[in-house]
C-alpha cells in the first residue's frame, strides 16, 4: 500500500525554510504521453530534443558544447501527490521513495544525463530525452569523467531486475508497437 | 571579467514562475571551511559525513542501504551571487557557468554522487563528502549502474587540465598540509 502524505508545507516538514527557485528555460521534446515516455535516458536513445535556455542566461552556456555529456535538472511539473513508498516502473513490489526515481518526491526534481548533439546559441540540440515536453529548466550541469565516472558496487532492488526486462519496460515502446 | 546579475526576478527571469521547495533534512560533514572543502566527491575520500533526513520523510528511505552510490541534490546556502561566467578552480580561465559546476548558479542546486556507508534509520552515513556541514538536502536518488554509466567522449576545458593538477587542487589539503 502506499503512504501517501500531502504537500501542505506545516503538515509535511520539519523545516519551514523556502527555498525559491525559478525556471532557466524549458525542456522541448517529443513526449507528451506518460506511457510512450522512457523511463531513462538510456532507454531514449534516438529520442531528440531541445533545451531551450532563456536570452538572460546565455552567456552562461559559453563553451558547455565541449562536454559529449549533461546533467538536466528540471522540475517534474507533471508529477503526481508525493508518496514515500512506490512501485518503480521496473519492479511489483513497493519500494522506498528514495531507493527509486519515481517523479513522486517531496521536492520533485528530475535529473536526466542526456547526449549533447550541438548548440545554437541559447538552444542545445541533445539525444536520449525522456522528459515531457515543456518541463521547465533548472540547470544544466556538464558531465565531468573525472568527477563522475562511478562504479556501483551494490544496486539494490534493480539488481533483482535483468537488462531484458529493464530495457523492454524502459522503452516503453510496447504500447505503441506492439 | 566576470558577469554579475542579479538575482532579483523581476530583472533576471524570462519565466516569473516560482517553484518553491522545501528542505527534506540536512548534511551533516566536517567542512566548515570553503579553502579546506575538496572541490567533489571524487576528491573527498576519507570524508564521511551524514545525511540526517527529518522524520516525516523516513519511510522513503526503505531499501536504499541496497545501492552503494547515491546522488544528493542540496541547495547551496552559501553560494556567492550569481556570475554568468566563472573562473573554475580547477582552470585560471573564464567559462561559461552552465560548462562549470561552480555554487553561483541561478538555482543554487548542488548534485554529488557519494558512498552510501550504512542506514541507520533516518540517517545515512556516507563516504566522499564534498559538501559544507548543516547544508539543506533537497532529495536523494540512488545511482544505478542499468541508468547512470555514461561514458563521456568530450570534456570540454577539462581536458585540458592534467589529472595530477586536478587532484592536487581538488583536495584542498594544500592549505592545510603544506
């Protein structure tokens, strides 16, 4: 069963602390319907996009076109009511919030490592989208080897999961295909 | 020359959409210190820290001790004012900041991959601590090896830069060590 819990602030948090933040740009892709979405980038290989960066912020993307690699914070704006156990896409069996990437969080940022294909002054033309079209943006950060080259040793649940499954549940293309 | 704008929305934001979030709890480490603080993850080995999430929230955390390496995003409470280019720490030349992970970020978020140690209820020990003591989490994400091992081809400026340097100014034990 999940434990749903609402969002009103004095209900929800032990700290009253705001932290306000505001849209860089927008997300543009070819998802509009949750089930033909990838659930991951690295089931949307061949799904385009392009993340648009507001004119006010665009000399901050000088030189971001040397990284093959970024990291895309945006805010899950489509996200349902947050619940602290889910079922993953992946797997019949509840799992914590924080052990999954479930959308549903308490502060719903989504993090997606998408491919940089060029960019065009303040548009930044990218493969492996899984993201609704229209999210909005709230950074971009460049994917370093040095910094994040990472080996998990352990993968949880997901280690439950084989690549067959994971991939053809991932693409979510079944609905479409077949 | 370093491009300063400011924060105020009215003259810096396209979107006047506010996305307000909440702190989930707080990171506990030993660095108080900007000049001591290792630069990320990669650089902090040996520097535990731990992740206190506040009780409303514990349920979610069911399953995560499962997975080595998680993602924290957290707000960078003490990040100077926002600067569109940047001159990095590790490169005495200016970029754009969307192409560095510098704090002076139009929404101050700040993503490290570190060690999952242990859980112990609501607070998770962690190894490879990069981030200022009583810093305020905003989520947690496991790192999953079917999701997350990307493989960058281009790093842009970092390339330039030799591994020996990097590390060497990414500790930051210069200062302290000799």
């Amino acid at each position: 069963m999940s434990t749903a819990v609402p969002r009103d602030r004095d209900a929800s948090f032990e700290d009253g602390s705001e932290i306000v933040f505001h849209p860089i740009g927008r997300i543009h892709s070819g998802h509009t319907k949750r089930d033909r979405t990838p659930i991951q980038p690295v089931y949307a290989y061949g799904c385009p996009g392009v993340v648009e960066v507001y004119p006010k912020f665009e000399a901050g993307l000088a030189d971001l076109e040397g990284f093959s690699h970024l990291f895309l914070l945006y805010h899950f704006d489509r996200a349902g009511p947050l619940k602290l156990t889910v079922k993953p896409f992946l797997q019949d069996r509840e799992h914590g919030l924080f052990a999954t990437r479930s959308p549903s969080r308490p502060n719903a940022i989504g993090l997606s490592i998408v491919e940089l294909i060029r960019r065009e002054g303040r548009f930044i033309h990218c493969d492996g989208l899984d993201i609704f079209d229209g999210t909005p943006l709230l950074d971009i950060k460049p994917v370093v080897s040095r910094f994040d080259s990472v080996h998990p040793t352990r993968n949880g649940w997901q280690d439950e999961v084989d690549e067959e499954t994971a991939r053809k549940i991932g693409i979510k293309k079944g609905e479409k295909d077949g």
